[in-house]
C-alpha cells in the first residue's frame, strides 16, 4: 500500500496507527498488506523516497491500494480519506 498525503494534519495516521486490537501495524499484517511508502511513518525521504515512488508509478513495484489523504488542500466540505484499489478498480472513502 501506498499513503500519500497532502496538507493534511496527519490525523488519520494516528488513528490508523490506534486501530483494531493489535494496532494498525499488526492489521497490516494480518491481512498480508505491505506498507510500501507512508509519509510518516517509513525511513525513507527525499531521494529514496522519490525512487519507491518512481517504482511504483513505473510499474516496477506492484502497488494495488492508494490511500490519500488530502481533506485540508480540499476545503472543508471534502471526504476525509479516500482508498484506491488498482485491483478492482474501486475507490472508497473512508472519512
């Protein structure tokens, strides 16, 4: 999964990271998901950061889920998180 972020005051990480009985980390990897990219939470930046993501938009690491969070760029009317899944084509939002 990749987690991009725009503006936005980093809320939904925190409550990512609260979720469920074993944490956010722990749902991830129930469910077999690898966090490939999150701007607060990876090791990576600058540089390194651009070539995961350069990865990924080549086609070079498969990425099949998006989540965006962008409310405060929106305006205050606009959803809060939103989740994309290249697999099936389905866009979700979840805030």
């Amino acid at each position: 999964m990749l987690w991009l972020q725009a503006g936005s005051c980093g809320g939904c990480t925190m409550a990512a990271i609260e979720h469920g009985e074993t944490g956010w980390f722990g749902e991830l990897e129930a469910f077999d998901v690898d966090l490939a990219w999150h701007p607060s939470l990876s090791e990576e930046t600058g540089e390194e950061a651009l070539a995961i993501l350069e990865r990924i938009a080549s086609g070079a690491t498969r990425s099949t889920c998006c989540a965006s969070r962008a409310r405060s760029c929106a305006g205050r009317t606009a959803r809060g998180c939103s989740i994309a899944s290249a697999a099936r084509g389905a866009r979700r939002s979840i805030g």
